[in-house]
C-alpha cells in the first residue's frame, strides 16, 4: 500500500488549504483513514479521522469547526480541508490508513503512512 499526499503550502492566518491523499496497492475500502501533524521539534499529533463510510468523523479539538476530513472511496482518497489556518498549524501533514480495531486516535493505530506535506501558515 502506497499513499501519496500533496496539497501543502504556505498561506497567510486565516487563509485556506485542502489536502489530499491518494492511495494504491488494494487498500480495504474499511479502513479507516486520519491525518496527523508534526510540528518541528514536536511529536506527532492526531488531526482528524473518517470511517469507512464517512459517517463517523473525529477532530483533535484545535481544528474542530475549521478543518473537514472526506474520503471518496471510488477514487480511493481522503481529503482534508483547513478554513481559518492559524500560525499554530503549520506542520508537516501526514496521511495514514489504519484497518485495526483502533483506537484511531492513536498513530500506532494506522499501518500505512504517506511521506507527509508541508503546511506552514503565516502570521
């Protein structure tokens, strides 16, 4: 299994930025699928996750309101959008791809991993 994230950028507070992870390699359309964040110097934190269906969706506080996750499972994506970027929130963005009992919160929950894309937001 193979996931490739892009979409990173640098943008201004307050500005927007969608991020977008694809995957290959036949992974479960059961999986559940999240995004986390490393900041320099820091460990990496959850951000958000959707199940299978896209019917149960899970947000670190920080981002709650701001930031949407989506996944299409036709095209095998999950989307990521951040509205209302803070300086606080600029990070390399992960994708991952968990098909455990989780929970999802937890990065030892996810056995694939993109190469991550970096978000920097400007004050």
């Amino acid at each position: 299994v193979q996931l490739q994230a892009c979409g990173g950028g640098l943008v201004q507070a307050g500005g927007s930025l969608s991020l977008s992870c694809a995957g290959s390699g036949g992974t479960s359309r059961y999986a559940v699928k999240g995004w986390f964040r490393q900041a320099l110097g820091k460990d990496r934190d959850f951000v958000a996750a959707i199940n299978w269906n896209g019917r149960e969706l899970t947000y670190e506080d920080s981002v709650k309101g701001r930031f949407t996750i989506s996944r299409d499972n036709a095209k095998n994506t999950v989307t990521l959008l951040m509205n209302n970027l803070r300086p606080e929130d600029t990070a390399v963005y992960y994708c991952a791809v968990g098909t455990g009992r989780g929970p999802f919160v937890r990065s030892d929950a996810y056995e694939y991993w993109g190469q991550g894309t970096l978000v920097t937001v400007s004050s």
